[in-house]
C-alpha cells in the first residue's frame, strides 16, 4: 500500500514539474534601478551621496499608490483609475524566483551609499512596486529629500525593454 502512495506522489510530481520552471518575467524593479544609476544620474546628477536600500520594502510607508505620467509621451488618463499592482504571484513560480533584493554588485561607491533599512539622512531612494495599466508597466524610482523629491516613472513592456521615462518633482509644505 506504501508503494502505491508514492508511486502517486512521484507520478503527481512528473506531471506537474512546469510549475517549478523559472519566471518568465524580468525584474522589472532591478531594470528601473540599473536605468537611473546608468542613464538618469548622468543627466541629473545628485550633490551627495544618495541613500539605496538593498532589500526591497513593498508595505514600506513610502510607497506610492498613483503613477506620475503627466511628463510622459503617452499620459495616463485619469491615473489613479484601472492601475493595478503587478501580481508578482503570478509568475514566481518557485521560490527562488521572488526577488526582494536590489542587486547593488555594480553601484559606484562616489554616488551611493547602501543600505539595508530605511534609515539615515536624505537623499535616499526608493524602488517601488510595478504598476500596470492596460499592458504598460511602471517602475517609479523616488528620489526623496527632506522637504521635496523627485518621481523618475519609467514605463517598461513585458520584456523588460525601457519605453519611455520622464521626471516630476514635488515640494513638502509644512504649515505652522
């Protein structure tokens, strides 16, 4: 009888070995990030040392729950409408496949300084959560100092390839 049990056990696992497989989607957090240390720095270059934290914090207090397309080519209508959190779920198939970490191997030491909880001084950066609206997705780095920051939104397709990416700041107003 024993024999029987694990001979369906093995049979169950020899069919459904396709769900072990590797996800079939990019990092897309990693690829945004590898974006504005490469490209991004270079246009807009920061005065000090920026902040990066290696471990990504996705119930962190600073995340961002809209996409900023106002500076991109092809605008959100309405943008807090219909955009969704990419389902990681979805495709982590295996556990080795969930990404929670920021591969900072290549960073220059000049521009950052790593991290691995959100602690210290400003500037620090933020790598949030994909965002997807109708096929196009969004990776929002945030660029954040103590009274004001910058949003870089860069719009991905499904293979990983930039499309587009814009700028947008903002300014934190205290009242007294």
């Amino acid at each position: 009888m024993n024999n029987r049990i694990l001979n369906t056990i093995i049979f169950f696992l020899i069919i459904n070995v396709n769900c072990f497989s590797q996800s079939e989607y990019p990092f897309y957090e990693q690829l945004a990030f590898n974006f504005y240390k490469d490209t991004i720095l270079e246009i807009y270059p920061v005065e000090r040392k920026i902040i990066v934290f290696k471990s990504l914090n996705y119930d962190s207090g600073e995340e961002i729950y809209y996409v900023p397309s106002d500076c991109l080519k092809t605008k959100l209508p309405n943008y807090g409408k219909n955009i969704e959190k990419l389902e990681y779920s979805k495709y982590w198939m295996r556990f080795e496949d969930m990404r929670l970490e920021l591969d900072l191997t290549n960073v220059d030491k000049k521009k950052f300084k790593i991290r691995k909880f959100n602690r210290g001084n400003f500037p620090k950066l933020f790598v949030h959560y994909p965002k997807v609206y109708e096929n196009r997705i969004f990776v929002i780095v945030h660029e954040k100092y103590q009274n004001s920051g910058k949003y870089y939104t860069v719009e991905l397709n499904k293979a990983g390839e930039i499309i587009d990416w814009c700028q947008s700041k903002y300014e934190t107003v205290t009242l007294h």
